[in-house]
C-alpha cells in the first residue's frame, strides 16, 4: 500500500488502492447497533459483494464464496459515512479466486480516509448446475 507523511509530520500514513472501487455506498442508520456504530455484519456483507463482482468477472460466470480468511475490523463505521470497497485477486487455483478486499470510510464532511476493515475471501466459479468449474472456462 502506498504512504504518504502525515499533516502534522507524525509518520506515514497509509492511503486507500489507487484504482477504482469496487463498491461504493452510504452506511445508512438501519444498519446500526445500539451504539450507533454500523454493525460489522452489514461491512461483511459489502465486501462480499465486492469480491464477488470481481470474482464473476474473473471467472467469466457464476460464482460462490466458500471461505473468508482473517476478516479484521480496525475502525468503527458511523453512519453517513462513504464506504468505499477495494477488490483484487490474489491468486486463482483450478476452481478457486482468493480475492483481497479492503473497506475504507471517509465522513460526510471531509476528505480523509482510513481503512476500517480487510479480509480475504475465497469464491468458487460455478457451471449452470451449481457445481465447481474451472475459473478460466465460462459456465454454460
């Protein structure tokens, strides 16, 4: 990831991927806890998204999550933030796409970023009948 020194001279501070996202939404006050903060199980469900766009893609088709590895959450998400979704694969297997995802928030109000949360998810291309196919043959 790329770095850059901070305002205040602090050390570097890591900047979101260069390239586009792969999602980008409003953390909206339905997908709240009772703290007001956004439930961790919406962002899941938005870098699952993510990856699988990337992922159908990729395999020209269908595809399924079967695993996520090592989902961390740095940071809360608050309501109204802009969440932005950073997808990449990593590597690909005979029927399997490791995908890189990471969330980054930026307020309302401001232009700073920071990450909030990274994982990597695991998807498998499907044929028309739901079972596992090679990723670079399309289903059908």
């Amino acid at each position: 990831m790329p770095e850059r020194e901070t305002a205040d001279g602090g050390g570097a501070m890591e900047l979101p991927p260069s390239e586009a996202p792969a999602i980008r939404t409003i953390a909206m006050p339905a997908d709240t806890n009772p703290a007001g903060d956004i439930f961790g199980g919406w962002l899941m469900s938005q870098m699952d998204l993510a990856a699988g766009s990337v992922a159908s893609l990729a395999a020209r088709g269908r595809s399924a999550t079967i695993a996520v590895d090592a989902i961390r959450f740095h940071r809360p998400v608050r309501v109204g933030d802009e969440v932005s979704l950073y997808a990449e694969i990593v590597s690909t297997g005979r029927t399997s796409m490791r995908i890189r995802v990471e969330a980054w928030r930026r307020g309302r109000a401001g232009h700073e970023t920071e990450k909030v949360t990274e994982a990597t998810f695991v998807f498998v291309a499907l044929d028309e009948t739901g079972r596992s196919r090679p990723v670079d043959q399309p289903e059908g």
